[in-house]
C-alpha cells in the first residue's frame, strides 16, 4: 500500500533473473531493458534490489510486508 508508480529502489547492479512464468511479475524496472524487479505467488515475495538500502520508500515496503494478513 501507499508506494507510489514510478518509485525509486536501490539495485546493486544489472544482473537479474527472468521468471519462466511472466504472470508472477507485479512490478518491472526499466535500465536499457525492461526486467522483473517484483514476482509474487501465493504468500512468496521476492524482489531484486535492496529494499534496506532504498531510504523510506524502501521501509515502507519492508513495513507491508511486515503488516500482510
């Protein structure tokens, strides 16, 4: 809740994995290409940057994750 489109993560470098299942991406980054940054399935969550590195935007996501029901 309450992160904005177009928030700005921090990502360590331009290494990423492609989930097989494009259905699972909720959220992509564009750096010269278009790639996943979010998949989710079920009660499974994975991102591809630093959520503890990314300033307030980045504990406001950490804090959902935490508050998910």
């Amino acid at each position: 809740d309450d992160i904005p489109d177009g928030s700005f993560f921090y990502f360590l470098h331009g290494y990423y994995i492609a989930p097989a299942n494009r259905d699972l991406v909720t959220a992509t980054t564009e750096y010269g290409v278009s790639y996943p940054s979010v998949i989710e399935q079920g009660n499974i969550y994975a991102v591809q940057f630093h959520p503890e590195k990314s300033g307030d935007i980045g504990l406001k996501l950490l804090n959902n994750w935490v508050n998910l029901n």
